[in-house]
C-alpha cells in the first residue's frame, strides 16, 4: 500500500475507535472579529522562502512582505582583527583584562546595524470604503486566509507552497481597492544612533539608496539596492476578471553580485496570472494535505492542542528544502521600521537547534533537512572559521552567523564556544536514527561527528589525572558576558555535548564496519570527567557552581534532554539525578526564564516522567508567551510572575520547542525502545496520535481511553526489530503484515521486515 494511501488508512482506523483523533479542524484555526494593529500579531503565512504578514495599519490592510535570503551580509566590523582566536581570548581571561574582548568582538554586534537581515516590502489596501472588518479567519490545513468586511467584501490569500508566489483574490467588491506598494524605510530621515540587539537600529543605518518603485497599469515593480552588490525585486500584478473581482499575485526575486540571475519577480508574477488562481489554489492545497497526513495527534486540553498544530503550521511555513532554515524569525522579518530583533540571525546556541527539535517525531524530515542542507552549504566558511579562530583543523561553527555561515561576534563565551558543531552534530545523528537512511549516515552523518570529533580531539587538553578539558568553558548564557561566564573547568553543558561527539562518533563508524575509527573515538571519550553534581546529586552548571540563580538557558542539563545520556530508564541512580535538577529549577524560581524556557521545561520534564509538570509548563507558554497569532515573543505578557522579562521580541524556537515538548510527553524512543504515553497526566485519560516517528524509522500510532491503552500500531519503513514497553494488560495482534512479535519481559520485540506493519488491541 502507497505510504499516503496506508497513513489515511490508520488514519481512518484510528478514528473509529477514538472520534477527536483528527488532522486541523475548525478549533485549531486562527480567528479574530479583527484585523492585528501590529506585525507582529499579523496572521502568518509562508513556504519556507516567501512570507507575509496580515495586518491594519491605519486605514489600510498591510501584508508585510519578507523572504528568507533578503540579507546585508557586509562583515562585521573587529572580526578580521588579528586578535580574533580563542587563545588570544584564554589569555585575556588569564590576565583578567576581558574589557578588550568585549570592546574587539561584542561591542560591534551591538552597535553596529549590520550584518543582518532586512524585511522586503508591504503592500497596502486602502480598506476605508468597505467599512468594519467583520471576520479574520486562518485555515491551518490549507494555509488560506480569508477576512470579511461588513459591506460584503472577501479578501482571500495565499502563499504558494511550491511557488514563489503569493496570491491574493478580493471578491464582492463595489469599487475599487487602492494598491500601493511601500518599500521599508531604508532612506530619508531617521534616528542614526545604535538602539541595541534586542530593540533593532533604525533600517537608514543601513544607508541604502532609495530604492525605485514604478507602476505600469496594474503592475507595481521595487527594485532595491543592499550591500556589496546585492540586490532584490519586489513585483505585484493584478486583473480585473468582472467589475467586483480582483485577482492579484506577488513576488521577491533576490540577486547576489556573481551569482547567475534567476527569474525576477516579474517574470514570476506573470507566470502566475497565467496559471491563474484556481490551479496555483489546487497545488498548493494539495502540498498542504500531504504535509498534514504525516502526523496527528489528540489531547484533552484544547489550548495545548491548538498551540501544536499552530507549531506544525508555522514549521511548514518556515521550513523547506531549497531555503534557507528557520533563523530567529525566519520568513516573517519585522515590519516596524527597524532591524528585526537580534538581527534575524542564526543563533546557533539554542535557536536553530530548538527549532529544528520537532520534526523528528511529527515526521517532517523532510522539512528538516533545510537545516541540514544549510550547515553542509556552509561547511566552507565553518573550516575556514576553524583554522582562523580556533587554530586547528576539524569541524567549529560560529555561534552566531549570518546567511552564509560567517562569524558575527556577540558575547564570544557563546558567539565562540567550541561545542556549537557539536549540538548541530545532535541534529544529524538525529536525523540518521529517526530515517536510518545508510547513505544519509556515510556521506553527511558521520562526515559532519568525524570532522567535530577531531577538533574536539585537537582542542582539548588533558589535567593532572589525565582527563580531558577545554582551555576554557562556558554555558550558555549563565553570567551573560562577564569574564566570571569563562570557567577553567568543563561546564556540564560542554561535558555533555563533548560525551555525545565521541560516542556518537564511535556509534557511527560502527555502523559503517569503521571499527579501528569507532574504537578511537570511544576511547577519546572516555578520558572526559564525570559530570559535576551538587549535594543531592543535581546537575550543577559546572564544578564548583551550583544552580543556584534562576536562568532561561537549561545548559546544565543538557545530558537530560536532548542528548538523553542521563536517562530516567537507566535507573534509582539516574532518576535521583533526574529528579533533584527539575526540583531545582523548580525551587529557584522562573524569574530570569524566558518562553522557550518553559517550552524545552516540558520535555525535560517528560524525560522525568512528570506528565504534570510538562502539561503545566506548556500551559503557561500558550497563554502568557504568545501573541494572538501563536508567536513566541520570550517575555510574559500576562505579567503574572511567570517571568522577570515582560518584553516581547518575537523569536520562533520556543514555539517549535513547545511543539516537541508535547511529543516528548506521548512518545519516547531515545533510551533503546518505544514508550507510548510515557509522560501524560493521570487526567488526560483520553489521548491519542497517529504516525509519530521513533528512532529506528518506525512510525507509530496510538489511543489511550478510560486511562487505558487500547491499540498501538508500529509500522517499519527500513525493518529491523522494535523494542515496545508493553502498555497493555493483555493484548492480541488485529493485523500483522511481515511482522513477528514475541513477549520478552516487560517488553514486546517485534521484528519488522520492510515495509512491516502491525496492530495490537488490548484484551485477548
């Protein structure tokens, strides 16, 4: 049976023994009486390289236009200074002179505009003649808008899933609807003075000449002019089909100095208007049923369950193969004037990789090899990084980076740390364990843990006991940019991504019949110390400093989740662990957390078997670190104490992190085999999904009534054998196909070949 055809099937099955299993329905759209007054409240939509942002801005509709590469990627300034190198750094630390570091390669992040992502344009709807807005309405399973005024005027729009073009169709109007196309304000006057990271300077920092916008009869082009030679086109085109229709569509080309010129906007908006509406409207929906077939998933709390399919909606808006990954905001950069929030840029010391963290389980690996693809693109810029700031060969990524992978300074603990390409290394071993893809795992799974190991290898020092140790450590964020946030001994979150290198590496060439690589790699890993434990055996930030200050970075507990080397399954042991470092962060308090604190806080807490704690953790993100649109914007907009942060500067990971959380807490497979339910709350007796993804490439779908499991179905793509905690008091096989099950203890083994699938009920 066609994977489609068979999840449809299951699909179906599931739906007969638990009704509210079910892909988007009509509770998880987005619906308003009124249009958004800012940007970043405005109804997303996206595919991975266009966005848009649907809002009102005085008398006018405003869809705020952006795509993914619009970059300034001129160098940051102090970054070519011979002093850029981790020893030079360690030397100052040594000499207690760190002023000179921050002056040299943070203060330019800060006061500097650029490098940096910049928004494209918006085109405006003079609105005032249709009277009040009547209904804004975002269907999530076909990514369509539509809003409705009171004099009978429909607005529907679109971005194409597979096209780079948007669409927009007005219906019932009774005249005309004035259309403008505004460039952002990169000219004229404007506050020139450097207004910080997090607020965003000014776009005429930039100093960009005004760009030229022209109108030919009903097609409005904008060409602007960046830096270096790069350049980008805006182009929209409408018609007339009857008196009271209006069929337009839009496009952003961009162009780099060098690089072969694609089609521009134009050539695409004329394109457009020859397909036409209707055929455009028939792909792109069908694009979206298919990304909604590979996963569901049921729980008893609306508001968490809208969040999670608003999070699947947002990552098959911002991520797609061909663009570029999902960066801080991604495909909807602001629309206020100014530099978007941190840049836009891609952090690499939690951003990306929060982001990325769902598509594993909900079985959009497809999706995320964007964030694959981008890292090997830019492997060049990451070796060249490698040998210019650390000094040796191998694998580092900088921190913070722009489009094409350069270094962008910032607080170098963390803009320099040298464990950053070992986190990303988390991302390909993940990918290779949830697709067991051979090749995936020989030509850039193992190409990507061998080159960081052998950095590693190089970097590292070994003690008086003969164990080995960075130069100098940090963890993300702990003591912000201070010198004290160096550490002469390995910070636990170091430690973990360090252990996981050389043991994922060693697992690797395993697998590949590398058998003297795999046992080097094993052996280099195990001359890294212990990890540092407080007086109840909770994880510290490093030895000789407890968690003893609230913190929105969990880099203690890395070895928890997500690289799962402590694990709850291991046993008393691991579970104290386990169990003392959530009571910690409990007992300091959530003062300095942030949003995507509490969204990485379920998973942890799944991984603690706390289905209490996790629910509640994700309660609190959905109502007090979201917007009406479902952004996370890191402050508490409830001020209800949930945070000391009450800002509200739009980053996308800790969506995506919550998205994961709730996965976590149906569905583990990380210490050996596959848990259903492992982490839900006693009161959610009626949940269910379907066609999650585990390790080994299985996909897995599951009902739990009453508080009892009643069926869980495994289907393997690549064979080989599942190891599934067995959730039943008795149970029978209600289908098998190249399937064989035997009781093994606690566990059921069944061995799959491919393409095997199997159900079990409970009862006999």
């Amino acid at each position: 049976m066609p994977r489609r055809a068979s999840a449809l099937f299951l699909f179906l099955v599931l739906l007969a023994h638990h009704p509210v299993v079910a892909q988007p329905d009509p509770g998880h759209n987005l619906e308003s009486r009124q249009l958004a007054p800012s940007w970043d409240e405005g109804i997303p939509l996206g595919n991975g390289m266009l966005g848009a942002l649907l809002w009102e801005k005085g008398d006018t509709l405003r869809i705020s236009l952006d795509r993914a590469d619009l970059w300034d990627e001129r160098p940051m300034k102090g970054l070519d200074r011979p002093e850029f190198s981790y020893r030079w750094i360690c030397e100052q630390v040594r000499k207690n002179e760190y002023a000179v570091v921050q002056r040299y390669f943070d203060a330019p992040y800060e006061s500097e505009p650029a490098p940096t992502k910049i928004p494209g344009a918006a085109l405006a709807f003079l609105v005032r003649s249709l009277g009040p807005v009547r209904s804004v309405h975002l269907s999530v399973d076909s990514a369509l808008a539509v809003i409705r005024w009171e004099k009978g005027a429909v607005l529907r729009t679109f971005i194409h899933a597979t096209r780079p073009s948007g669409w927009f169709l007005w219906e019932h109007l009774k005249g005309g609807v004035p259309t403008r196309l505004l460039p952002p304000p990169y000219a004229g006057d404007g506050d020139t003075s450097a207004q910080g990271s997090v607020a965003g300077d000014n776009l005429v920092r930039l100093a960009y000449t005004r760009g030229d916008v022209k109108q030919t009869g009903d097609t409005i082009t904008y060409r602007q002019e960046g830096w270096g030679g790069f350049a980008y086109e805006v182009c929209v085109t409408w018609r007339r089909p009857d008196p009271e229709t209006l069929e337009g569509t839009w496009s952003i080309s961009s162009h780099r100095k060098g690089e072969h010129e694609g089609l521009s906007a134009s050539s695409v908006c004329r394109e457009s208007l020859v397909r036409g509406w209707r055929r455009d409207l028939r792909a792109h929906e069908e694009w979206w049923r298919n990304f909604w077939s590979k996963s569901a998933l049921h729980v008893p709390d609306p508001a968490i369950e809208k969040q999670w399919y608003m999070e699947q909606y947002k990552f098959g808006s911002a991520s797609r193969r061909g663009a570029p990954p999902i960066s801080l905001q991604a495909v909807w950069t602001a629309d206020n004037g100014r530099i978007p929030p941190w840049k836009g840029d891609f952090h690499h010391d939690l951003n990306t990789e929060l982001s990325y963290w769902p598509c594993y389980a909900a079985n959009h690996l497809e999706e995320g090899l964007a964030y694959l693809d981008h890292l090997d693109a830019n492997r060049p810029a990451y070796e060249k990084y490698t040998r210019q700031y650390f000094g040796t060969e191998g694998l580092a990524v900088p921190g913070v980076t722009t489009l094409n992978g350069t270094a962008m300074g910032g607080w170098m603990q963390y803009a320099g740390s040298p464990t950053i390409s070992s986190w990303l290394a988390h991302h390909y071993w993940l990918h290779w364990r949830y697709s067991m893809d051979r090749e995936f795992l020989r030509t850039r799974g193992y190409p990507w843990l061998r080159e960081t190991a052998r950095f590693l290898e190089r970097l590292t020092i070994k003690d008086e006991n003969g164990l080995r140790r960075l130069p100098l450590s940090s963890s993300p964020e702990i003591r912000n940019n201070d010198i004290s946030a160096w550490f002469a001994r390995t910070t636990n979150y170091d430690l973990a991504l360090m252990k996981f290198v050389f043991g994922a590496a060693a697992e690797m060439a395993e697998e590949l019949s590398l058998g003297g690589e795999s046992a080097h790699w094993r052996s280099i890993g195990g001359e890294f110390p212990a990890f540092a434990l407080g007086q109840k055996h909770e994880l510290m930030f490093a030895p000789g400093l407890p968690y003893n200050e609230s913190h929105r970075h969990f880099s203690n507990a890395m070895a928890i989740h997500p690289l799962g080397e402590i694990r709850w399954e291991d046993g008393v042991r691991s579970q104290e662990i386990i169990r003392n470092t959530l009571a910690r962060f409990d007992s300091v308090g959530p003062a300095a957390w942030c949003g995507y604190s509490y969204a990485w806080l379920a998973s942890l807490k799944a991984r603690g078997k706390d289905g209490e704690g996790a629910a509640g953790a994700l309660s609190i993100f959905a109502r007090a670190f979201c917007t009406r649109n479902s952004f996370h914007v890191n402050g508490d907009q409830t001020r209800s104490g949930y945070s000391g942060f009450t800002y509200r500067p739009f980053t996308l990971e800790g969506n995506f992190a919550f998205a994961s959380g709730l996965q976590e807490m149906l569905l583990q497979s990380y210490a050996g085999f596959i848990e259903v339910f492992p982490a839900v709350p006693e009161r959610w007796q009626d949940v269910s999904f379907a066609t999650l993804r585990t390790e080994g490439a299985f996909l897995v779908s599951a009902v739990k009534r009453g508080g009892i499991v009643r069926e869980v179905r495994i289907g393997s793509e690549k064979g080989g054998e599942a190891k599934l905690r067995n959730p039943f008091r008795t149970w029978h096989a209600s289908s098998n196909v190249n399937a064989d099950v035997r009781t093994e203890g606690e566990f059921l083994r069944i061995a799959f070949k491919p393409g095997g699938e199997i159900t079990l009920r409970s009862g006999p």
